[in-house]
C-alpha cells in the first residue's frame, strides 16, 4: 500500500465551478433521498439521518476489582462536540426548503433533558439502537473481553452503524483494531474512523518539507506493513472536533440512502467541496483515507480554534461517575446527625 501525500486543505475562496459542482451535488442527493424517503406522513426516524455510534476503546481486560481503565472519555467528547450540535440542530429545525450541505447528517438524537441526567449514572444500559439522546449514542465498555466483545456485537447489530467512531489511547489500539474487524464483519459497509490521543501522537505532517511522519506504530502504518487488516477506513489526527466534523459532513456529501459500502476515495474527493464551500475551514490536523491501494493524507490547515470556541461537551454527554452523598439523601456519614 503506498502512501499519498496531498496539498493541504487552507482558507480560500471557492470559485464557481467549485460551487456549481457542490450545487449539483446536493441537489441530486436531494432527489435520491427524496424518492426513498417514507411515504408515511410521520416516520419514526428522519430519513435523511444516517445511524452512527461511537465507541470509547477501553485499555483493561480483566473484571476483577472495581477499577477499570477507560481511556480518554474527554477525548472523545470533546470530538464529538461540533458534528453532535449539528445533527442536533438539523434534527430540531427539520429539512430545509432548498438543498443543503446538511440535509443528511449523522442521526445523534436529541440532547438529554434535566430528568435523564439526574437519573443516568454508571454504564448506559439502553442500546444505541433505542437510545434518542446524543449521550446514549456512546459505547463505553470499561474493558475489553468477552462480556464486553458480545455487548459490542449486540450494539453492531441492532444499529447496523453507517459510520463508527473509535477513540482510542495507545495502550487501547490492539482493541481499537478489533474493534474495526468487528464492525466489518457485524455490520457491512459500516465506515470505520479512528481518532484519539494515539492517533494524535502517531500521524504526523511536516509543513516544511511536505512529508508525511507516520509513527511504526500508527494505525495506518500497521495496515499499510500488513500487521493488521485493512478494516480501517479513516484515520484523524489534530483538532478532532472541527476535522471530524469536516470529514462527516464530506461522508454526508456522498452517502446515498440505500445501505451499503460508502467509498473511501468519494469521501476525500468532497472534502475539497465541503471544505471550501463558504471559504472557511476551522481547526488544524490530518485526515488519513486507507483505500485499497494507498494510505492518502490530507492535511487541513485552517483556522485554529480553541476549547472556548467549542460546545460543552457536557451538553450532550452526562457526567456518569457521581459520588452518593451529591445526589442520595441519607447518604452522607453524617446522616444520622452531627459528630458530638
């Protein structure tokens, strides 16, 4: 598998050929999902919203004890935060009246209410499948074995993901790729993207010389050398929230409404349309597309934005590790009256 290295995506303005194309292309997007969508007045699920689930790739295999190992949940988090406020905002205010880069979107539900924060605590217990808000669109299995491997194929099948998010430190990656397997094997055509602190540490780009610096231990060197199996679509290094964002929104660009494989190649082919269609491009890092025969990195270099920029990722994520004498009456040691 050879690597490719491609000129950076930077601010600039779109011309108009580059308009017109990404025009044609929403409307005839349009049109596909139009001529798919439910006839009945009310679906259950917008048809436009694609299934998605992301998964926070634990480092620890054993059950013993109490102390598990999760890896970086504000990682994670903290990525989602922008593709999340979008597919919450396009959800609330419905389809526009005229074609739009964000008619179809990742489906994350609707952000929790007071009532679901104060009763959620501990490991989510509902399917993503069932789940409606964008906090039970997590899978977070503390460790990895087989207790944990079933309850990800129960999740893979219900949901049958068009895309998996997996956020993963480098202690977890071995999980992180089989993970991946198991995403192409329970849910076909599901588009697998990989992110987190290991990738950050391992994808790199040097603006000077143009190159890019791939750590041995990089998810796309391991596939690339055949340590691994090609079950890695996307690989995002940098500013997560924003890259992530861009790259989904160029998923959305291509994504038809019949299930099936989303090409790889379409995927970065739009990202120069959706990175350029209002002259803006937030955020600084690679995007890796892994194809058949070639690793293609795509710098992004846009604007570098900030955590006060973001959303709160506690808007759409709940704090799911709370000590009882916050929120239990009765649970304080001094609950039978003060010390004499």
């Amino acid at each position: 598998m050879i690597l490719t290295v491609r000129t950076p995506l930077e601010l600039r303005c779109p011309d108009s050929t580059a308009r017109q194309e990404l025009a044609d292309r929403l409307s005839r997007r349009r049109e596909l999902f139009e001529r798919a969508a439910d006839p009945t007045p009310h679906p259950v699920r917008d048809p436009y919203l694609f299934p998605i689930m992301a998964a926070l790739v634990p480092v620890a295999t054993s059950r013993g004890g109490e102390v598990a190992y999760p890896g970086d949940p504000m990682c994670l988090y903290s990525a989602l935060s922008l593709t999340v406020e979008r597919s919450v905002a396009r959800l609330e205010r419905g389809l526009p009246e005229q074609p739009s880069l964000d008619d179809v979107a990742a489906d994350w539900g609707r952000y929790p209410d007071d009532a679901y924060r104060l009763a959620e605590d501990g490991p989510r217990s509902v399917l993503v499948a069932d789940s409606r808000t964008t906090d039970g669109h997590v899978f977070d299995p503390r460790i990895w074995d087989d207790v944990a491997r079933t309850a990800f194929i129960t999740e893979l099948r219900a949901l049958r993901p068009r895309v998996l998010l997996l956020s993963s430190v480098s202690a977890g990656h071995r999980y992180a790729l089989e993970m991946a397997e198991l995403a192409k094997e329970h849910a076909p055509g599901c588009l697998v993207i990989v992110g987190g602190r290991h990738a950050d540490e391992t994808v790199r780009y040097q603006d000077a010389t143009g190159t890019a610096d791939l750590s041995w231990s990089s998810t796309v060197e391991v596939i690339r050398d055949g340590r691994a199996r090609p079950v890695v679509d996307f690989v995002v290094a940098g500013d997560g929230s924003p890259l992530l964002d861009l790259l989904l929104r160029a998923v959305a660009l291509v994504m038809t409404p019949e299930s099936g494989t989303t090409s790889v190649e379409e995927v970065l082919d739009a990202l120069d349309l959706v990175a350029a269609h209002d002259g803006t491009i937030k955020g600084a890092g690679n995007i890796v597309g892994l194809t058949a025969d070639e690793a293609v990195l795509v710098p992004v270099r846009g604007e570098r934005i900030d955590a006060s920029q973001l959303p709160s990722p506690y808007q759409a994520f709940s704090v799911r590790a709370r000590f009882g004498i916050f929120t239990r009456a009765g649970s304080s040691p001094w609950a039978a009256g003060p010390p004499m």
